[in-house]
C-alpha cells in the first residue's frame, strides 16, 4: 500500500496536479483571503460581468476584430489569455483602460475604471479572476507577476 501511494503522488506530481501553491495557503499568496475574494466577485459582477460574463467566458468571437476595428471583450477564465498578463499590467489596463496598452493597429473597448474602482477593488477584481483559473495558469501568472507585481 505505501509504495501504491508513493507512485500515485509521483504520478500526480508529473501530471501537475500536484502543486504546492494550492495546498500550502502560504505558497504564492494561495489561497487568497475570502473577504478578498468576495469583494472581488462582487465588483466583477458589478462592473466587468456585463462584458466579460458572468463566469469570465468573455464575449462570443472574442479573438476576431470587429468592423470598427476593436475586439470583443475577452475571457477572464483559463481559456483566455488574461493569465498570461502580470499583476502589474492588469492592474493598469483595469485602471486606465485598454487604450493604455498603446498597441500600433489595436483598438480596445476596455473602459478606464480608476476614478470609479479603488485600487483596492482593482486588486480584489484581479484576486478574484485568479479563482477563475487551474494551477498551471497561477502558477505561470505568478512567475510573469514576479518582475511586474500590482501597486
């Protein structure tokens, strides 16, 4: 029976199901705390649900550009790209709006929400997005947050 459960932890671990930052709530900051999390689902659900859905799946088409030239508002789950982003960037383009991004050739309907959200509400936004997403992709926004973390 031990070595049966030593393979299987081995087996779990080469599969990345096994990851420490989400059974040691000190690794990574993970889990968040709740009242952070809920403050978060609530300005979500408030002010990015309507575009982003309500569960993050984005608007339909998301990837294609419009007649206008911009681009739907993506998803904020794991199918997205959002978790490719660090900390920091998020934390910009919730604040100042996808025009931030300065893109040559890109237009973002993505509002500026800094004189509406704290910036304690944009980070419990960027919080609750997390719970949004598996292991692998925290775990790889952790590490691209590492140079680019929220103010």
């Amino acid at each position: 029976i031990a070595v049966l459960g030593i393979g299987l932890a081995v087996a779990l671990f080469a599969r990345g199901a096994f990851d420490a930052s989400e059974t040691d709530p000190g690794a990574g900051g993970w889990p968040p705390p709740a009242d952070v999390v809920a403050l978060g689902r609530a300005v979500y659900a408030g002010n990015c649900a309507s575009c982003h859905g309500a569960a993050g799946e984005g608007e339909p088409g998301w990837q294609s550009r419009r007649t206008d030239g911009s681009y739907p508002a993506p998803p904020h789950d794991a199918t997205g790209h959002t978790w490719h982003h660090a900390d920091g960037l998020l934390f910009a383009i919730i604040r100042d709006g996808g025009a931030r991004l300065n893109i040559p050739g890109f237009r973002s309907g993505m509002p500026a929400w800094g004189d509406a959200l704290t910036d304690d509400e944009i980070r419990a936004v960027i919080t609750y997005m997390k719970t949004l997403w598996g292991p692998r992709e925290r775990s790889f926004q952790a590490e691209v947050s590492a140079s680019d973390p929220m103010p």
